[in-house]
C-alpha cells in the first residue's frame, strides 16, 4: 500500500550559503510561540509539584493546568469540563474512536470515516476492524471533499460514529462539517472531527460547527510537542484507554504535564488575537507566481477556496514531487510521492481525489506561516521555475 505523506525535511543549515533555509511545512510542525515558552518556564522551574497532590508543592502546577483548560475551552467555545488533555492529536483520535466504538458496541459496531482522513483515524479504524468493527469509507470528490449525502447514505441501523476530519493535511481543502453534524444529529449518532489542521486558522467552535468530538494538537498551531486534547461534549460517553489514577475527570489515566499544557493554553489564547489573512494573501501570491511562471506545468490539488489559509498542494505534470524537492537546497517542504526501486507511490490521498499519477507524482505540499515573506516566496518561485 503506497505510504501517505512522507515528509522531506531539508537541513536547516544548508551547506550552501547562498541558499537560506525557508521553512514551509508549517503543516508538520510549528516554532514554538514566545508567548508559549514564557507560559511555560515559570512551570519548569518552581512548578514541579504533581497538580494532583493538592499541597503546596503542586498548586502552582494545579493552577496552570485548570488556566490552560479554560483557555483550550475558549478557543473551542466550551465548558472546561469537556477537553480533555492528551498527548498529542494522534492519541486524541484513538480516544475519539476507540473509546466511542468500546462504550456502544453492544448497540452497533459500525463506524464511518472518509477516504481522506489521517493514518491516525484510519489505522485506529483498522484496529477496529480487527475486532469485529464494520467500518464504511465514504469517498471524496477531486478536490478531496466529502458529499454528506454519501455520508447519509453510509449510515446504518448499526453506526454508532461518524469521523470525518475538519481539514486535510496535505490539501488543506475543508469538509463541510456543519452539514455532516447535522445528518448526525438527526441520526442521535456520535460525530468526531480532527481538528489538527484547522485549530488556529478558522474557526473551531465547536457549536457552530456542531460536532460531539474534536481532536486538536498543540505543536500545529505554534505550541509545545506532546501535548494535545479531545472535546467530548457533555452527556457523550466514552470509554477510557488509559487506566489508573482518577485524572481528566476519569477519562484519561496519567499525571498531566503542566508546563505542556500552560504552552498549549497560551497558543490557545493567542489565536484569537492573530489574524491569518496576511499568510493567506501570501499563499495566494506563491499560486499565483507559479501559474505566471510555469503556466501548465504547475497544478492546484485540492479546493481553491474551502481550503485553511497557509496551505499550498500543487503538483509539476510527469516530474517527481520528491526530486524536485531534493533541488531546493534549504527549503523544507512535504513531497506527496515516494520514489523507490524505480516507482512512484502517491499518497492514499491523490489517490482517493483519483488525480492522475502524471500529476500526483509530482506533487509538493507547501505549508506557510506566520513568519514566511514575500522574498522567501520569490527566492522558492524562482528556484522552482528553474529546476522545472
């Protein structure tokens, strides 16, 4: 089975001098906000206690981690009581899936997920399936989006959850969620989103969006790695995975990292006071430099406007994405293809959008952030005119 993304990370001090390194996988991981490192020094000094003990050791630990909640809680438009912290989006995920499917398999064994969704949905899916879950992937059309009629029509007597993620990793198009919540609702079926890459870009509350469940991680969106969190509405239960002590309300085993989640918390907080229009305009501006330049030996992948606002996937017709990567010394950038022993994989997701291999082969994944300029954009645009 071809691999999905695999990533292709570029040395951040590039033996060649005249050539700066440029960081365009935002979509993998972010730098760590200032904001967030000064959150959490205070944590990694003094505040050593476990924020469980309830003595004077742990309170500077137990406050950081009940501000942080309420601020993840802010960011999603919830009570506190409903996020729970994780270690990461990947956990979250399997949480959502796991624990959901593990609390009503007595009422139905069925799960729907999309042809899209990341290997942290889908592998959980198949673990699922190996134990006796039914689990329907609902297609996409070609810019990777799902028709919640398909959803609809995938629903059965036997589904007790619908996953289907709020923005992909790699196209960076948008689900119409809303529209999907609502078939959900009307079912009384459980209805989970991850979140991973739309947290921190557009919107996530999660009463406008409706959903029951969401996974969002902290490393994407300018926090700390090895934290994350699930949003489980109030009155959906779930069972836990991890056992032990009573943290996380019961639902979660495993003494919380209070420096992690104080970063997590600040970057939370810090959204909403950062506006992305300018890195969208950005990323409009490399789109548009490319289709001057390279006119059609360039493509779009993806959708052209339900899209989150930082994410560039375009493809070079009858080139591979992974070598022309390899001839932009310095610039790291995520390749959709992965060339060995003279083929070409394309990742599960070009390949669920059915674009051809011509194209897929040659796919590249730019992903800006805050902190990208226009001269970077021009040095990549003309490196890249260059190679192809």
């Amino acid at each position: 089975m071809p691999p999905s993304l695999s990533f292709a990370h570029k040395n951040p001090l590039p033996s060649d001098a005249t050539k700066p390194s440029i960081y365009l996988d935002h979509n993998a991981s972010t730098p760590l906000a200032p904001e967030a490192l000064a959150a959490m020094q205070p944590l990694l000094n003094e505040g050593f206690g476990n924020p469980s003990s309830g003595h004077w050791a742990s309170s500077l630990a137990a406050e950081a981690l009940s501000a942080a909640r309420h601020q993840v809680a802010g960011l999603l438009g919830c009570s506190d009581d409903e996020v729970i912290f994780t270690s990461g989006g990947t956990e979250a995920n399997n949480f959502a899936l796991k624990g959901v499917w593990f609390d009503r398999r007595r009422q139905g064994e069925h799960v729907v997920i999309s042809a899209v969704e990341h290997d942290a949905i889908k592998q959980p899916a198949n673990f699922l399936r190996r134990l006796g879950a039914k689990v329907t992937v609902v297609p996409v059309d070609r810019y990777g989006r799902v028709d919640p009629d398909n959803v609809a029509s995938a629903i059965r007597s036997d589904t007790v959850l619908i996953s289907i993620m709020h923005a992909n990793n790699e196209t960076g198009t948008i689900q119409p969620i809303r529209e999907i919540a609502e078939i959900a609702k009307r079912t009384e079926i459980p209805f989970h989103t991850d979140a991973a890459q739309s947290a921190g870009k557009i919107d996530t509350k999660v009463a406008d969006l409706g959903v029951d469940m969401m996974s969002l991680t902290a490393h994407k969106m300018y926090g700390p790695k090895g934290i994350g969190a699930l949003f489980v509405r109030r009155g959906i239960r779930i069972e836990p995975h991890n056992h032990g002590g009573g943290h996380e309300g019961g639902r979660r085993a495993g003494t919380e990292s209070a420096p992690l989640a104080a970063g997590f918390g600040a970057v939370c907080a810090l959204t909403g006071r950062k506006s992305w229009t300018s890195v969208a305009r950005l990323r409009d501006y490399f789109w548009d430099q490319l289709r001057t330049r390279l006119a059609d030996r360039v493509v779009l992948n993806g959708h052209p406007e339900h899209r989150v606002p930082n994410t560039l996937h375009v493809a070079f017709p009858n080139r591979v994405g992974a070598e022309i990567l390899a001839g932009l010394e310095g610039v790291a950038a995520a390749t959709g293809s992965a060339c060995h022993a003279g083929c070409i994989d394309m990742s599960q997701v070009l390949i669920a959008m059915r674009v051809p291999v011509h194209i897929g082969s040659g796919a590249i994944r730019f992903s800006l952030g805050r902190s990208n300029t226009q001269d970077e954009i021009d040095q990549v645009v003309s490196r890249l005119a260059e190679i192809v």
